[in-house]
C-alpha cells in the first residue's frame, strides 16, 4: 500500500468512527495522532494524543453521571404533625447543589467531547479530500511512468539507477544535490536525443533540442508543438538551474517533473512509431510468418 492509499484509507476510517460511534472518541482520536504523524504535523500528533487522554477522563464521568445523580437524590421521607399550623422538617437537608453541580460538570465535558468529535472529523476530511488528489495524480504519473520505463529500459539499462540518482539528489537537504538532480535531468533528455534523433554531423551534435523536436514531429499539430514547446522551456531551465544557480528545491522539483512528463510522452511517440513499424516489416515478409 502507498502513502498516499494509507492517508486516504485512515482519514476515511476515521470520518466513519467519528460519525457511527462505534469505537470510543479517545481510541478515534488516536487515529488522528497517528494520521497527523503520516502527514508530518507533529503539533497535532501532540494535540490529538492529549485529547485523547482528556476525551477517556471524560468518557468515565459521562458514564457515571447517572449512577452519581441517583446517588445525589434527596431522601423520600414525608414528616406530618398532628398540629395543622405547625411547620415541621424532616432534618435533613438537600443535595440539590451537588445535583446542580453534577449536571454543569456532565455538560462541560458533553461540549468538550463535541469539540473534541467536530475538530478530529474536519482535520480528516481536510487530509482526505487533499490527500485523495493526491492520489488520484500520483495513479496517473505511476501509469505514465510504468509505461514509459518500459520502453526506456530498452533503450538504456540503466534507466532505474539514473532516475534513482535523480531522485535522491532531490530528496536531498543539500542544494548541490539539487543542482546535480537538475543536471542529470539535462543529461538525461541529451542522451535520449542521441538515441531518438542521432546527430547528422558534427554540427548537429550539439543542437540536442532541435533534433528531439525534429523527432517529435515535422507535422504541425496542436499537441506536438506544445511538447516542442516544452522540450525547449525545460531544457533552458536544467542549463540554467544547473550551471548558473543554485536551485532552490522547488525549481528542481518542478524541473525534475516536467523532464519525466517530457520523457513520457517521447517514449509514447517511440513506442508506437516501433510498433507501425513492426507491423509494416510483417507485411512486408509474409513469408517470416
């Protein structure tokens, strides 16, 4: 299970406990402790445990609030006199302070428990609508990717050892890593121009963003030239972040994704330009059937 599927699924879980009261507040609560440690708020890991610890205390006095009123009872002793105008008391006097008492105890801790139910349910659902995107997105690029590193690794086998490079250096605290995750990005999209569109002549070997556009398509198409479009943006921004600056980790992530999202859809173009191809060489020799 994924990160992602594993926010999602607890935050769900989570609304439903909230809401059904099939599990105590406090152990719901603690869900959320344990939500707020997956998605790194620390502050509310904190919260969310001590309001679990208040929400149990409370649960105690909530449950024995009528066994305490019962117990608070004024008692059921009638005094008469034989004398009608004497006024006569039993002696004993009457709890009704502590009844008092009992009952704005039994609703301070009803509101705090609504606080407690309202606050953990609306924190879930903040998690799980973002959260479920999220993971809507992360389907989306896991498809792209898979295909794509697919036909990559035939063309370079040692796909997964760059990407993971690429990818560490991002996951880096240090800035020179970034640059050198920016860099590879650049190398990376070089290398792959060498593969797709090979280099005519000595001219031409460094014009690496010409010959992927040239690969991309000599027809204009809306779709096409957008990726033309991008294949050159990108490629400026990996020269740029990676000899004159360095990137801050946003820029590089960004950059790091729009060079997979461009390799994506180069792989997609190479893949079924093979296949045609394929197809057509089996027309050609009926007989290697």
């Amino acid at each position: 299970m994924g990160k992602n599927e594993e926010i999602t699924q607890l935050s769900d879980e989570i609304m439903q406990d909230l809401t059904s009261g099939v599990i105590p507040l406090h152990s719901a609560l603690l869900k959320a402790a344990r939500l707020s440690l997956l998605v790194d708020i620390p502050k509310n890991v904190q919260l969310f445990k001590d309001w679990a610890k208040y929400a149990e205390e409370n649960s105690f006095v909530i449950s024995s609030f009528n066994t305490s009123m019962e117990a608070a009872k004024d008692p059921n002793i009638s005094v008469s006199s034989a004398n009608e105008y004497e006024r006569v008391t039993a002696g004993i006097s009457s709890n009704i302070f502590e009844r008092t008492g009992l009952r704005t105890q039994a609703q301070k801790v009803a509101n705090n428990s609504a606080f407690y139910r309202a606050e953990a349910y609306n924190f879930a659902l903040n998690i799980y609508t973002t959260w479920k995107f999220g993971n809507i997105a992360q389907n989306i690029f896991e498809k792209k990717r898979e295909k794509s590193e697919r036909v990559l690794s035939k063309i370079f086998p040692d796909i997964n050892q760059r990407m993971n490079s690429i990818a560490q250096n991002l996951n880096s605290g240090n800035q020179e890593d970034w640059k050198n995750a920016v860099f590879s990005c650049r190398t990376l999209l070089m290398d792959i121009a060498d593969i797709l569109q090979p280099p005519t002549s000595a001219d031409d070997t460094k014009k690496y963003i010409t010959r992927l556009q040239t690969f991309v398509s000599p027809k204009a198409t809306t779709y096409l030239e957008e990726l033309k479009d991008r294949i050159e943006i990108t490629m400026d921004l990996t020269q740029g972040s990676s000899h004159k600056d360095r990137p801050i980790v946003e820029d590089a992530q960004n950059i790091v994704l729009y060079t997979y999202l461009i390799i994506s859809d180069l792989m997609e173009i190479y893949d079924e330009r093979e296949k045609k191809k394929s197809k057509v060489e089996e027309h050609s020799n009926p007989g290697n059937e």
